[in-house]
C-alpha cells in the first residue's frame, strides 16, 4: 500500500512500478492476519485450509487460517482448487483436535458421510442451507504450517508499507472498488503447486502471488 487518504487506497502490484488507485466505501469489509499456533485452534472454530495429499496419501495442510464466527459456514465444502487440480480447499468446522490432526465437519454438495480417498461427501456447498450433504475429514497438520486468524480490522489501521490482499471490483463510476481487502502482517513461504511448472516465488503463492492487489486466499470464502 502507497497510501490512504479515508477513501481510496493507492497501491502498487508486486514487481511493477505503476500504481493504481481503489475506492474503499462504508461497506468495505477490513480484515487483519493474525499469527496463531496449532494449539490456539479449538472444537468449533471455522478454518480454511489449502491441502495437498503427502506420500501416504493423507489429506496435508499446506496453510490453515482461522475466521472469524461472522464467516461460519461461508464457502463450506472440500474442493479442488482448479478443476483438475490435486490441491485441495476445506472449509469447514473444527470438530476434534489431536497432535498434528484435526477433524474437520463441512457442508459439501454430492456424496455421502466422510470423505476419505476420493469418496464421501465432497464438493461446494450449495447457496440452499437445506441442500448439499455432510462431511467431515481428518488432516493432517505439520509443525511447520503457517497457521493464521483473521480478525476484523478497520480501514484506518492500514499503514503505507502493508501488503494487502483485495477483492476488486467495478464500481458504480466504473473504477476499481474493493468491496473487502485483508491486512496481511504475517509473511507466509510461497507453496508451490505439484499441478503446475516450477514458477518463481511470487507466483507461487497457494491461492494469488502475494502481492499488494490479489484475491486473498478462501479458504476465505471468496
């Protein structure tokens, strides 16, 4: 971020040199990144996780972040990141913790109870509360994976300096406008994806190159 005068951000994507200028309204929604340990997590929270399958096959969390209670249930479900992709995003309920696991429930859109090698519920949920199926996964959770909550911040707290994930969009005048945006002051190590050629660090990222404008990884329900 270059600056911010109350109502429009000015920043500057990663590895350019030009700038460009965002509307930030009323309504725009601020959240800030938190650094948290696996023992912080408890039964009931609502977590993203970006998952890849390790060599025994088990479901292994790449980064899991922690959201707030106003997003429970927002993007529920188990589903490939791309279509095709091994990488996998969880949405869902923490249900039960153990050293280096946890077990995860979630409204998925096709199957039928847990999910375990390809079968089970899986799948978005579908927008109708009353559709989809119930899920649920063990994963597991190495010592080294970035654990992060998001907690609801305030437009006034970012500062020139911080790296900002966006949602942009047109606005009614037909330039940029963010209808939210995350605080990222945790840096994370790229995670590269077995689905893809060997990229640089900034492209790498699991869910956008980290950079001041991408698409903040949804784990958050986007």
């Amino acid at each position: 971020m270059v600056s911010f005068n109350g109502s429009a951000l000015v920043v500057r994507p990663d590895g350019e040199t030009s700038t460009m200028r965002i509307t930030v309204r009323p309504a725009t929604k601020v959240m800030q990144q938190t650094a948290k340990n696996f023992s912080d997590i408890q039964v009931g929270d609502f977590i993203g996780a970006t998952l890849m399958k390790n060599s025994m096959g088990v479901l292994t969390a790449q980064e899991v972040h922690v959201f707030p209670k106003t997003m429970q249930g927002a993007g529920d479900g188990l589903y490939p990141s791309s279509p095709g992709s091994p990488r996998m995003i969880l949405n869902g309920t923490v249900g039960q913790t153990n050293v280096a696991r946890l077990g995860i429930k979630f409204r998925g859109a096709t199957g039928q109870g847990p999910y375990n090698g390809g079968t089970g519920c899986n799948g978005r949920a579908p927008s109708d509360p009353l559709g989809g199926c119930q899920g649920s996964v063990i994963i597991a959770v190495p010592d080294n994976t970035p654990i992060l909550a998001l907690q609801n911040a305030a437009a006034n707290q970012v500062k020139p300096g911080d790296v900002l994930a966006l949602s942009i969009m047109s606005g009614p005048d037909g330039k940029p406008a963010t209808p939210g945006f995350t605080i990222e002051t945790v840096a994370t190590p790229p995670v590269p994806l077995a689905d893809a050629p060997p990229a640089s660090p900034a492209a790498a990222k699991p869910a956008a190159p980290k950079a001041a404008v991408k698409n903040p990884p949804l784990k958050s329900p986007r």
